[in-house]
C-alpha cells in the first residue's frame, strides 16, 4: 500500500513507519518543518491550512497522529487550548483536503484515545459505550467528530482509541523506569484505577489490521485485551525489573507535582475492551502484561 503519515516523528508515528517500511509498504510522512533537500516529506501546517494538495493524491490509506503531547508539559489554559487545537482543526483541514481529493484514500485511519470515556471506574467499556465528562473526553469527541468531512465524501474512517502504549525508547514505560529501576516506584493513588495497555509492537499491527480490514469503521479500541490496575501494573513492573515496589504516590500528591492532568493521566480508572479488533479477527501477540515488559526491557 501506498501510506501517508502525520505525526510520523513522534513516539508512536516513528514506530509505525518503521514497521510499514519493514513489511514493504511505501510511506510518506506529512511534517511541519521544512523539508530537507531530497527529501521526499510533504509538508504542512495544519493550523495555518497550508498544504501542497497536488501532493495528498493516489493513497491508499492515511494514518493521522499529528497532535500536541498531552503529557508535554503542565495543563494550563493556553496548553489545553493547543491540545485541543491541534487535533481539531489539523483533523478537520486533514479531513477536508482529503475529501476533495480526485484519488481519494480507501482509508484515513485517525488517532484518538480512550481518554474518550473518562474516569468510569470498574465498568469494562466497548466502543459503544457513551463518553466521560471532563477535558479529555470532549478533546476526543470533538477529535473524532472532525474526521466527518471524509467519511461523508465516501472515504472510510476509523478512529483508533490508543490506550497506554508501552514502547521500548519512549513514552510512559521510558519515564517510569528511571523511578522504579532505583527502587523507589509505586503505586499511584489507591492503585485501584484500570489502566488499559497495549504493546508498540500490536499497535502497529493494529494500525494495518484496521488499514486492510474494510468492515471496520469508526471508533475502534486499541489495547489488550486483559486491562490492569495501577497496583497490578506496579507490582508486575518491580517484579521484571527485580526491584521493591513498597512505596506510593498519593492522589493529592500527584496533583501537587503534575496539577490537573494527573487526575485524567494518572489516577482515572479506564477499564477499556478492543471488542471490534477481536470480532475483526485480530490477533494480539501480547496480551499478558509481564510476557509485554520482559520483551521490551530486553530490547531497552
């Protein structure tokens, strides 16, 4: 296939370009710098609405990352403005182009997260269970909402609710590890709340399951399909790395250190099942949380 990706620098965009690459597909990245000479990137700027549209024609799929790190910084007011806005109006200029395209892609599969149905708790949720309250689910609503402009010009959408990626190099595992290989990691909060996980290595053969699987539209849940808690999470981690997991990081203390979002990141409970992906017939490689860790610190 013949692929266009944005957000292809990043934590989960370089990995997938890598795996694409890797199975003899032809990648394209769309990025906000400039080019490098001879380089073959299509730049844009989703804010702006800029873009070389003769450049968007022929593809056969479109994988949409390109958004502000939610984990980046503290949440202030001009930060949640730019996580919102970079996923809203880059999507839905993405969307829009796209869709007055004369070769339009059989396909634009776009991120959004599971952030999408809040804190809920024990309650195990499916892609037709109803949104959360608070900033990440209506960030996420509105994310996803803005993918329309191309499914209503007949152009398959689907957007892929990541939950916490678990990738050798990067994101959450890469900050946990400092903590924990010294011995002083912990649950966080009560260590009650769910966290819904997924290896790198499946969400990347996710990301071309649902590319290549044509009855798979909208909203699609990307993790395990065995959710943990906190504590769970702790303990298996300590356990792999060989270190005591006695300590913990209070929720009140957390919020000190982190402010806002370590409510939404941290302490909500998202106990989420990739109920499509399995009636789909997709096939995870890892679904136990321990057998996930040892394959990655191997490869750390």
């Amino acid at each position: 296939m013949k692929v266009l990706v944005t957000g292809a620098t990043g934590f989960i965009g370089s990995a997938l370009v890598q795996f694409l690459l890797s199975r003899g597909h032809d990648v394209r990245c769309m990025v906000r710098r400039s080019s490098t000479p001879g380089s073959d990137d299509i730049e844009w700027n989703p804010i702006m609405g800029s873009v070389n549209t003769a450049a968007l024609e022929g593809f056969d799929a479109v994988v949409h990352l390109a958004g502000e790190n939610i984990a980046g910084g503290r949440w202030t007011v001009a930060r949640k403005r730019r996580i919102r806005e970079s996923r809203v109006i880059g999507t839905l200029f993405l969307a829009g182009t796209l869709a007055e395209r004369r070769r339009k892609p059989r396909v634009l599969v776009c991120a959004s997260a599971t952030g999408y149905y809040g804190d809920r708790g024990p309650k195990l949720l499916q892609e037709d269970s109803p949104p959360g309250l608070g900033f990440l689910p209506d960030v996420c609503k509105a994310w996803e909402a803005a993918a329309n402009p191309a499914a209503q010009a007949g152009i398959r959408v689907v957007n892929l609710r990541i939950g916490l990626v678990l990738g050798a190099g990067g994101g959450a595992l890469q900050r946990m590890l400092g903590p924990f290989r010294a011995g002083i990691g912990g649950t966080i909060g009560d260590g009650t709340q769910f966290w819904s996980w997924i290896a790198q290595d499946d969400l990347n053969a996710a990301f071309l399951h649902v590319m290549q699987t044509e009855t798979l539209s909208g909203p699609v849940n990307a993790v395990s399909p065995h959710p943990v808690t906190n504590r769970e999470f702790t303990k298996v981690l300590g356990h792999v790395l060989q270190r005591p997991t006695i300590l913990s990081l209070p929720g009140f203390a957390a919020k000190l250190a982190l402010g806002v979002m370590a409510g939404p990141l941290l302490l909500a409970s998202t106990r989420v099942e990739p109920a499509k992906l399995i009636a789909s017939g997709f096939k995870f490689q890892f679904v136990n949380l321990e057998q996930a860790l040892r394959h990655l610190l191997e490869m750390h």
